[in-house]
C-alpha cells in the first residue's frame, strides 16, 4: 500500500501509556499513514507492548535502541524508514484527537506554501486538561524571539522540508530542544509554517514539569536560541532573548508561580 503519512514516534518507559495513544492512531478519520516506532533503550515493557500492535497492524513497524540514544538520534532512525510525502509526530504517552490528521492534511494539500502544519494543543494530568497551548498561525522569522512558534508532538510536514536539513540534529547541546532546531533550520531553508488553532492533540504533563526542568538543559534552549537567531538572519541585539530560558531557571520557584499565573 501507498502511504501518504509516516507517523514516527521515538519511545521511552511509557508501556503504561502507550495503547492510549497508538489507538488514538486507530481511531483516526484518515487511516492512509504507517507507524515507525523506535524503542530508545526503555528500562519497562515498552517494546513487548508496541510489538503486538505490529503483529496486529502491518502498518506499525518497530525497531530499537540497545540502549537510551536520546530522542534527536531516535526520530532519525524512524525518518530513515518513512518514505512517505508527509511525515507525523506522535509521542508514547500523548492522544491524537480523531481528526488530527484529516485536518493537517487538508491544510497541506490547500497550501502548497505552507511546508509545516502544527495545532493547538491540551495539556493534561490525572485531574484533567488544565492548559491550552495556543499559536499564531502564520509564524514569521520574529516570533522565534517569544520561543518555539510550533508544537512539535501535533505537527505533520512534507517530508521534502525534513530531507533538506537532513533531518534533526543529533548534538549533546540539542537534547531536549530539538524541535525549535528543526524549525530553526526549516525556515532558514525559507520553509514557512501554520497553526490550526484547535486542539487536535492532547500532552500527558506534570503542570509543574517545566519549573523542574533541568538547569542543563536550559542551556541548551538558550545554545539553541541563540545559534538559531543567527541562521534566520535577526539583528545581534535579538541575543538577548536568548538568555531568557537561563533567566527564568535562576527564578526562585514561588515567584516562577506567580509569574506564570499572570501570565494566565
């Protein structure tokens, strides 16, 4: 069968919620898509359970790490599998509302401009959904300043856009924030993207997770931001938005709180 969507889903620890979110594949309106899951070296059951979707499917396949690669090295793997004309995002512990797909690719297939397709998302816990993520929907070069203009975990783009920056860069320093990095260098390459700002996707998160975010890896956002802002070709004093993500893991954790509730 041809398939028009490769889904590719890099898995680590998450057997506990993995058959949420590969039926959420299941019960998605438009079915033409293969799943190329990599199991990153998981410490759980997580490759049993992925492997009898592909004994059930033969549109899931499974591969793995021997051991943990980090997710920038694993979404290559699967890319070296998919040769499909658009390529999907779906993490082990996350649900794809059922029209995701039909609406990403609606958007594709009516805006030949338009290379990278993302959607509003839903955050949620035990207790429920308690944020909604939401983007502008033609992002231009300046707002990579306020930070990623697109999530990565909804997004569906044409594959021709991940082969000329040749996929997602596998460097210590991008660990954790390589989806800016991948759009950092699409639209160096002058492609250009949209948000459907509807919540397609739903992300399982702690609400605390990112005032516990390591310090490390804050500096990677802030290496990232920064290299980034020159790939784009904006003003050196757009640098110092490239301190942010430092600023902010220097903040006492109470006003953090208090800074992110005005923030609404």
């Amino acid at each position: 069968m041809d398939y028009r969507i490769s889904v590719l889903m890099g898995l680590y620890n998450c057997a506990d919620t993995l058959p949420e979110a590969l039926d959420s594949l299941l019960a998605q309106t438009y079915q033409n898509f293969k799943v190329i899951m990599c199991d990153d070296g998981s410490l759980d059951n997580t490759y049993q359970v992925a492997l009898k979707y592909v004994d059930q499917y033969e549109n899931f396949i499974l591969i793995e790490n021997k051991e943990n690669k980090g997710l920038n090295l694993t979404l290559n793997r699967c890319l070296e599998l998919a040769d499909t004309e658009f390529i999907a995002r779906m993490d082990g512990d996350d649900i794809s509302i059922p029209d995701r797909f039909e609406k990403e690719l609606a958007v594709l297939d009516s805006k030949p401009e338009i290379s990278i397709v993302s959607t509003a998302m839903n955050y949620f816990d035990e207790n429920g959904i308690y944020k909604t993520s939401i983007f502008k929907e033609y992002p231009e070069n300046l707002d990579f300043i306020k930070g990623t203009p697109f999530c990565h975990a909804p997004c569906m783009v044409r594959k021709v856009a991940y082969d000329a920056v040749k996929g997602y860069t596998v460097e210590k320093k991008i660990l954790r924030v390589e989806d800016i990095h991948l759009w950092f260098k699409m639209y160096a390459k002058g492609f250009k993207g949209y948000n459907i700002n509807e919540p397609l996707y739903s992300m399982r998160d702690d609400r605390n997770a990112y005032s516990r975010r390591k310090f490390k890896y804050r500096l990677n956002e802030a290496y990232v931001q920064s290299t980034g802002f020159k790939m784009l070709g904006l003003p050196i004093y757009f640098q110092i938005y490239a301190l942010r993500p430092i600023l902010v893991g220097l903040l006492p954790y109470q006003l953090y709180k208090y800074l992110r509730r005005l923030k609404g």
